[in-house]
C-alpha cells in the first residue's frame, strides 16, 4: 500500500512539470554586444533562454531586475531558464563588457 502511495504520489507531482513547457528565446553575443538588443517575450510565461558567445571572449550574463548571472565561455552557448515575468521592461547585460553589452526584455 505504501509503494502505491508513494508510485501516485510521483506521478501526480511529475504532471505539471510535464504540462508546462518553457518558450525558448536565443541571444547572441557577437562583437561585445547581444543581438537582439530587445528580445520580447510572452507574460507569465517561464523562459529557455539560449545564450550563443560567438566572442573570442569570455561573457558573463547578468540582471539586477530579475535573477540571473551565468557566464558564456568564448565562442560556445549555455542555457539557462528565466521568468515567468509580468508584463514590462527587464534590463540584461554583459558583466565583463558592460558599455556595450546591454540588453532588454520586452515582456508582453
């Protein structure tokens, strides 16, 4: 009766995870600057964010306005997962290349 419990259990807590997938978004990062500069993005909505370094140089990603910080090695790509966000501005940019490595989420 236990192994029951705990099979259904498993299978009831696996059911939203499986149910909800991320929307995947990609940035580059080509000569120190994220292409798009603006990247929309649906509301409430949780987010598979693809990072692409095409930079002979490292590049760490990172947000004061909502949580992220991963560093993109030189020419390779990460992912990470972000959101869901309300409806605004979220601003984005590269630590070690901030002048110019900047960046917007336009959530709508």
């Amino acid at each position: 009766m236990k192994y029951l419990l705990m099979t259904l259990l498993g299978a009831l807590l696996s059911l939203p995870a499986a149910a909800v997938e991320a929307v995947t978004r990609t940035l580059v990062l080509k000569n120190h600057r994220y292409q798009p500069t603006e990247l929309h993005i649906p509301a409430n909505t949780r987010i598979k964010l693809e990072l692409i370094n095409q930079d002979a140089s490292p590049e760490e990603f990172e947000s004061d306005e909502f949580q992220a910080e991963k560093i993109v090695m030189p020419n390779s790509s990460i992912s990470l997962f972000i959101g869901p966000f309300k409806p605004g501005r979220y601003a984005f940019y590269g630590d070690f290349h901030q002048p110019t490595a900047q960046g917007m989420l336009v959530v709508e």
